[in-house]
C-alpha cells in the first residue's frame, strides 16, 4: 500500500518509465483542503494506517510504502518496493484536486503493464464498494469509475498488479469536511478494506 505524498516535496527528477526517460519530480506536493486546510498526506496516511491494521485482522501481509510524513520516497522507489515484496496487489492512496467531488480510480493504461485484465478487476471492485460504502459518488460512472493513464511513474515502474484510488476531492467544500474529520477516516479505511477482500474473494471464486 502507498499512502500518496509525504511530507515535503521534491523537485528532483527521475524517469517517467523503463520506456520513457521523460522526467518527473521524484514526489509532488499533493493537494491541500479548500477550507479545512488540511494536507492530502496527511490524510491518505491515516487511512492507510487504518486499512493496514484492518488487512492485518483478515490474515494478510501488508507492505506500506511509508508510515510517516517524515521520509523522502520517491514514486519509482514505491513502486520498486512493490516489485521486490511481489505484492498480490498494490493500492495507492490519493485524494484529487480538480472540479466535482466523489472517488475514482487509476489504471495502468495496456502497454504499461502485464496485469492489464487483473488491474481493471481491482479497480472496479474496490471503487464500487468503496462508493457504496462511504457514499461518496462515483466519478465517471459510465466508465465503471476507471481513468488509465501512461504519465503515473509509481504506475510505470511497477511489475505488479497496481491502482490507485482517488479517494474524494478536497477540492470541493462537501469532501474537505468528511477527509477533514478522524471519524470518516474510519468509514474510508473499512470501506477500501471491504474492497480489496471482494477483489480477492472474486478471484479465489474463479479457480
């Protein structure tokens, strides 16, 4: 799991992709609440915290990316890391900044990785659940919530089954205020976590 962010940013760069020498800041700064104030990293942290202990209740292993905003891990670093534990399944955690409110998710686009059926699976499970669960709306329902994407490095240097969840917009006032309040953290956590079971549960169901 990637909690988005960290910290403080840094402008240094590194490669896009294996294919793309493209370069990208090694970490942006993430978005900040409209009017809570409050820091995307610091949030997508503490439900990562959250998701990590409830994972751990259901008996799986969990490898976390960060566990403090006082470290400097850059996106390919993450998604290295993913790599050398050969995760089932890699889930990283932002929140957007952008026009509208509600959650979505973000897939590798086909020529960026070997998992292309196994990540649509994923997102579209968690990201079904996680909206039912929080009640949050699905940002670009007619697409099962999905956005693929080529510019992601966490995403290109990763050889695993990655996505990632934008979980609310802390751009929009209505979102801010659940992100902005402990209690919701709890609601999101347990909701990711129903999501990630359900995509494994439907796996184990086709074998």
């Amino acid at each position: 799991m990637d909690p988005g962010h960290q910290g403080k940013s840094d402008a240094k760069t590194e490669p896009n992709a294996p294919w793309d020498n493209t370069p990208k800041a090694r970490v942006a700064g993430g978005c900040r609440g409209v009017k809570s104030g409050i820091m995307e990293y610091e949030v997508v942290l503490q439900i990562g915290l959250r998701l990590r202990d409830l994972l751990k209740a259901q008996g799986a292993t969990v490898v976390l990316t960060r566990d403090t905003n006082e470290i400097n891990i850059s996106n390919k670093e993450r998604a290295e890391l993913f790599n050398a534990h050969k995760v089932d399944l890699a889930i990283r955690l932002h929140l957007n900044n952008g026009n509208g409110r509600g959650a979505f998710m973000l897939v590798p686009r086909k020529h960026c990785t070997n998992w292309y059926e196994e990540n649509i699976a994923a997102a579209g499970t968690i990201i079904a659940i996680y909206c039912a669960d929080t009640g949050l709306p699905m940002v670009r329902e007619k697409d099962s919530g999905l956005t693929y994407r080529s510019d992601q490095t966490g995403f290109n240097w990763c050889e695993r089954p990655i996505v990632c969840i934008e979980m609310g917009h802390l751009s929009n006032a209505e979102d801010d205020a659940l992100f902005s309040d402990p209690a919701f953290w709890d609601v999101a956590a347990a909701a990711l976590c129903r999501g990630i079971a359900g995509y494994f549960e439907g796996t184990s169901n086709k074998e």
